[in-house]
C-alpha cells in the first residue's frame, strides 16, 4: 500500500538510479533530443515502403487544417473518389464547409433534445455532464456523417468554400459551446418550473435562429442550387445548372450508404455483437444511428482487404498519435522505443488502452491500398486529410501491426461480411454509455 514519501525512501530512489547504468549518457540524449527523438526505431521504417499489391487509384489529398472534422472528410473522400472514377475527374472534391454547416445546427438540435430529458438530473451527473462538456465539438463518427448526406445531400467544393472559421474551429468551437451551454441551462430552469411543451419549444426556436446565425456569419450560408460545371481527364468540359444538394447526391452517386456497415475491433467489450451510440447521433430520427459490428481483428481486417480488392476505398477510425511519424507519413507499433529507452514495461493490450483511456478513436482516415504477401497483409497505403505537406503528398504508409494495434473500426459493404455476421446486423443493439471509449 502507497504511504508518505518519506526521507529515506527518497534517498533510495537516488541511490538506486545512482547505480543505473549508462545513466549519464541517457541524460544528456534524451534531455538534449527529446524523448522521441532518443527511441526512434529506424529500424521499423525499413518495411514501409510504398508499394502496394493492390491501390486503388485516387488524386490528390484534402485538408482539414486546424478543425477536427477527420469523419466527414473521410466519408466525403470514399464518394468522391467514386465520382472520379465514373466521371473521370481525378481531382474533383466536395464541400466539408456544406455538410460541417448543417452538423453544427443539427447537433445543437439535439443538445437541446438531450438536455430537456435529463433535466431534473443533478448537473453532476455524469450524463449530463458529458453533455455540457463541449457541446460545440467538431468530431465525429462515420455514422454522422451519412445522416448529413442522407439529408442534406452534397455540394462541390467551388460550391460553398472552406472558410476562416471551417479552416480553424478553435475560436468558433469556443463561442458555440459557450453559447449552448446558456442555452442550456436555461433549458434546464423552464423544464424544471414545468414549462408547457410550447414555451420549451419556443425557446428552442429562439436559440436555434441565434445558433443559425453564428454559423451562417462564420461560414457562409449554404446553398439551396448551384452549377456543377468541370472539364474531365480528357479535358471534355461539362455543365449542369439548377442542380439541389439532394438532387446532386442522388442524380451523379449510385453509394447506397444504407448498405455500409461500421465494423469494430473492441476488445474490452464482447465481440460478434451488435452495439449502439445514441448519446452521440447528431441527427434527431437520422438516417444512420451510430452503431458498431464488434468482431475479433482478423474478421475487420479481411472485410477491409476484401473491399479494397473490390475498388473502393474505406473510411476507417484510428488512435492516430500513436507511433506516428507526421513528417514522413509512417505509422508502425515499434517506431518508438519509449520502453526500451528508459527500461520499463509499459505494455498494455488494446482492451487494456480502451478501459484506462490510453487508447481511443482519435482520427479517421481513409484506407486507399494493401500489400498482400502470400494472401496477408503487410502493410497499407492511407490517404490522410492533414493536407501534402506531410508524408508522400498526403499519404501514409501504415504497418499491419500498427493496424492490429491502433485501428478501430472500418466502414465496409455488408456483401463482405459472412452470412452469420450479417445476421447480428438484425438484432437489437446494446446501447453503450455515452463515454464508451468509441465515442
């Protein structure tokens, strides 16, 4: 048992180091270099390179900037790399600003929802907490994104922009959730004084316009028609007027988002089930509520080669900061020493990272190619969202070690996924807390 550092426990821990070997060259490497720099593995690095048995034929990489909007861009990536292909426009992108306008006014939406119902919960109770945490946050799921779609389908990226405010969130992130939070205490007071159904919906009217506003000033409205208008690969040059978001989405892509399912490696929980994230959804009676397939590694990474094989690329969700290289775009579980180094163990398993928040999906990205060797994947090429100043114009090469480590979940076409898992897609979902490590 942990007592008083007291002392004489003190003089042992300096005796004990005292007598550490090399000591003083660790000190003066680690302290000069820094901690990276000192247990950097050059060694990992020599299997990355950057050929690939199969690659899917993509343009050039998107960037998110100072914004953590990852989950759309990756979802927005997968459908346009199909517009590329069927129109033959290689380097043709949509709008994030678009669907990032419409998640910001819907997600308050649904703060509001979730604020009314646990408002006769204390304010430190952990739901509500949550709740009131970073109501303005900008991340997201898989899932969130294709209710946007679904709804306010798409636009170019010449259609409406990228803005000040969508290239940094921070400020604007700061002011929305300062804003929401008012709102929502007050919220709180009118349910608590047994406020009619149309009082509260009438102060909901009232906040949502402010919010629409705050959005519309920072980003930029979004359009109800535009003019698609692009010259193709063969420089053929093609223009259709009075096109709608909706119509646009439905007219020029065949992705039927609805047969795409968000697959899970979750150790900490059982696998082949089915679970759910309501906590998170974005969109009130959305399209796609957030939910996860858990399976074990090798059933997600067999769907994810399966679809690749296919020709279509995947969005995918991933601890990126984990034994990462950003300049160099390499992702390996060994490229960093750290336990070696200062001669420790810290190893933990993938569960172990979920239930201790050492591991988490932090960032998605977009699965663009494989190297298979003897039918098993090596390593794969991943289009990033950071922009081409990092890695190989934008792409990392990622190891599958890394993959077994640090991936999370995969958004694949039910068709790869065995008869029996497609079955569990039927079944009732259990509903995961709104801090499950998923989130």
């Amino acid at each position: 048992m942990a007592t008083e550092l007291t002392p004489q426990t003190l003089a042992a821990l300096r005796a004990q180091h005292a007598n550490t070997a090399q000591r003083a060259v660790l000190t003066r490497t680690i302290t000069r270099n820094g901690i990276r720099a000192a247990s950097f593995n050059y060694q990992a690095t020599a299997h990355l390179d950057r050929t690939f048995s199969i690659e899917v034929p993509t343009g050039k990489v998107s960037n998110q900037k100072h914004s953590g909007r990852c989950w759309e861009f990756s979802l927005l990536n997968t459908l346009r790399h199909k517009f590329a292909t069927k129109y033959h426009v290689k380097d043709f992108e949509l709008s994030e600003n678009y669907l990032f306008f419409w998640d910001r006014i819907e997600r308050a939406n649904t703060f509001f929802r979730n604020v009314e119902q646990t408002a006769r919960q204390p304010i430190n109770d952990r739901l509500v907490q949550f709740f009131f945490d970073n109501p303005g946050e900008d991340g997201g799921q898989w899932a969130m994104a294709a209710s946007l779609v679904e709804k306010y389908g798409v636009v170019p990226a010449s259609a409406m922009p990228e803005t000040a405010n969508t290239n940094d969130t921070g400020a604007f992130q700061a002011i929305l959730s300062r804003q929401l939070r008012r709102d929502g205490l007050k919220l709180r007071e009118l349910v608590q004084a047994n406020a009619s159904a149309a009082d509260l919906h009438a102060a909901e009217q009232t906040m949502l316009a402010e919010i629409y506003r705050i959005t519309a000033y920072s980003f930029g409205e979004p359009p109800t028609e535009f003019t698609l208008s692009y010259r193709d690969d063969q420089q053929q040059y093609h223009r259709q007027s009075g096109l709608t978001p909706q119509r646009f989405y439905q007219d020029y892509f065949d992705t039927d988002l609805n047969d795409y399912v968000v697959v899970t490696n979750s150790p900490d929980k059982p696998f082949n089930q089915l679970y759910s994230l309501p906590d998170q959804d974005n969109v009130i009676n959305g399209a796609h509520p957030i939910e996860f397939l858990n399976v074990d590694m090798d059933v997600l990474t067999n769907v994810a080669v399966q679809q690749l094989q296919a020709g279509e690329t995947l969005w995918f969700g991933n601890d990126v900061l984990q034994q990462l290289d950003r300049k160099q775009g390499y992702l390996d579980a060994h490229l960093y020493e750290t336990a070696a180094l200062f001669d420790v163990d810290d190893q933990l398993t993938k569960a172990q990272r979920l239930v201790t928040g050492e591991g988490m999906v932090s960032h998605a990205m977009t699965l663009t190619g494989v190297d298979l060797v003897d039918a098993v994947p090596t390593k794969w090429k991943v289009e990033n969202s950071w922009g081409a100043e990092v890695g190989d114009k934008g792409y990392f090469v990622m190891s599958q070690d890394w993959f077994n480590a640090y991936v999370y979940e995969v958004v694949v076409h039910r068709r790869f996924l065995a008869p029996e898992f497609q079955d569990l897609l039927t079944e009732p979902a259990r509903r995961l807390p709104a801090w499950d490590p998923l989130h």
